[in-house]
C-alpha cells in the first residue's frame, strides 16, 4: 500500500518521539506523512462546547500548538516530506484503526496523556496491534542504533506478513536480519510417522531438524525478494517470550505477526504478545494478517 504513514500525536514526550520515528519511515517509504490528534471529547470534560467553539479556545491553541511542534519535528527529521495535520473528535483507538485503512503504517508511542487524547499502550496500541487493517509500530525503549531487525518465526502461514515486512524494513534501513525461531520441549510437535509409539514419545535431535526446517521455509520467498538483507538465522530452544525480549536488547526493532480478530497465531498467543509490547527493549511492529 502507497498510503500515507500516520502517527497519533498528543503533546507527549512518547508520541513526539513516535512523529520522529514515523517521519523518518515516511521518508524511506516516499509517502505522506499524516499528524492526527483524535480529541476525545465526551472523556475531557474540560469544557462544554466543542474544541472550536469560543469557550475552548484554549484548548484548541494546546492542540494546534501540539501538531505544530510535532510538524516541526517531523520535518528537522525528515527534510523534504509532505505533512498534514487532522484534529478528530472520537476515541483515540477508533480514529486510528479507521485511519489505518488507507495507512501504509500506524506509528503511536508507548505511553500518552490522559487528558489529551491518551495514546496509553494498554488501550490505544494494544487495541491496534489486534485490530488495524496496516502494520501498527509502537514506539517503545531504547533500540540499538546498529542494530538489527529482529523477526520472530513461528511457521504459520498468517506470519508472511510479518516475515515480508520484516525483510522490507531491514532493506529499507541497511541493517541485518536476525530471524528468532524458539521451540521448547514443553510444546513439541506431533510427529505421526510409523515408528512413532502410541505414547508419542519425542527425538530431540529430530525435532530440532524439524525447526530448523520451518525457519528455514519461512524466509525463503522473501529471501530471495530481498537478496540485499544479510539473515542471521537464530533457532533457540527455551520460552518465546524470555528469548524475544533477551534478544530485543540488540535490535533497532522487533517485528511480530497477529492474524484475525485480534486472536494472535501461534507464536503470539495472549500473554506473548503482551510480554513482547509491554517488556521488549526496543520498539515492536505487529503485521496482522487474513481472518477478518
């Protein structure tokens, strides 16, 4: 999609930092960049006729003065690209999951303000790493400014999306691939060959062979796409949530796939995927595929 990128802005510290990040993909991506403030009326409280009446005239002069510091930012960031700015009353979390219908990416920060149009990770990004019709990139911790892209391979066909986006990042930016396969012997496969007992019992050095054969069925098309991406395959035993985080202190950012109604596959079920938002040391893009 050739959409513009578009990031919620509040006036926060987080979401400043987020129009930096966003800017700066728009830039890469050669499209538009898009500033949208999503006012949140009936919570504030704050005033009883709407931001343009006459009685919130001060209100409307923090958000105007928001989004022009933020277009300042953008532009110090990424010289040269097209910004708009768009004040929306409704919740933060609707106005930006519609806006990602014609998005090429969502970019919000971890943490907002509540009193103006909060951007809070727990409502706002973990509602759209579920629900958004484009990859949404939440702005977190401190990545390392060299390092790679870390993508995390479960196998499952709705993670193409992920692996793809992934691949187009680490061209993008010039950086490396590291490709995190975790497996653990608490959660083997069912291997239904013949010599298989009834009980099912387990070969590790089999099973081994068997993840490092989805890894590596998982990167070859978009391999090939991206001849230019050094992959440095990583096929770890232990759980996917420690090892994710672990390894997230290394990478400039740490790409996750989702699928369906919020219902994250395989190697994002439930508490994984809240471990990897809330704990990874850098920032995390959720590529949600299929099953609307």
């Amino acid at each position: 999609m050739n959409g513009p990128v578009v990031v919620g802005v509040d006036g926060s510290p987080s979401s400043m930092e987020a129009v930096e990040v966003a800017a700066r993909e728009a830039g890469l991506r050669r499209v538009g960049l898009r500033l949208v403030h999503a006012f949140n009326w009936p919570a504030a409280h704050v005033l009883p006729g709407g931001p343009w009446e006459p009685s919130g005239a001060g209100l409307r002069e923090l958000i105007d003065d928001a989004l022009a510091k933020a277009e300042q930012r953008a532009h110090r960031r990424a010289p040269g690209i097209e910004v708009t700015r768009e004040v929306v009353v409704g919740e933060p979390v609707t106005v930006l999951e519609i806006e990602s219908c014609t998005a090429s990416l969502v970019v919000v920060g971890s943490r907002g303000l509540n009193r103006f149009g909060a951007l809070l990770l727990g409502s706002t990004a973990g509602h759209l790493t579920a629900h958004a019709a484009c990859p949404v990139l939440v702005v977190r911790g401190r990545p390392n400014p060299a390092g790679p892209v870390l993508l995390a391979v479960d196998g499952s066909p709705s993670a193409h999306g992920a692996v793809e986006f992934a691949f187009a990042q680490a061209s993008m930016h010039g950086r490396d691939l590291i490709a995190l396969h975790a497996w653990s012997a608490q959660s083997e496969r069912a291997y239904d060959g013949p010599s298989d007992p009834p009980f099912m019992t387990y070969d590790e050095s089999r099973m081994r062979d068997e993840e490092q054969r989805v890894l590596t069925e998982a990167l070859g098309g978009p391999g090939e796409k991206f001849p230019d991406v050094t992959v440095h395959r990583r096929l770890v035993r232990g759980r996917i949530r420690h090892s994710l985080i672990e390894a997230s202190a290394e990478a400039a950012l740490v790409v996750v796939g989702a699928r369906g109604r919020g219902g994250f596959a395989g190697l994002l079920l439930g508490s994984v995927s809240q471990a990897v938002l809330h704990h990874a040391q850098c920032p995390v893009a959720v590529v949600r595929t299929g099953g609307v």
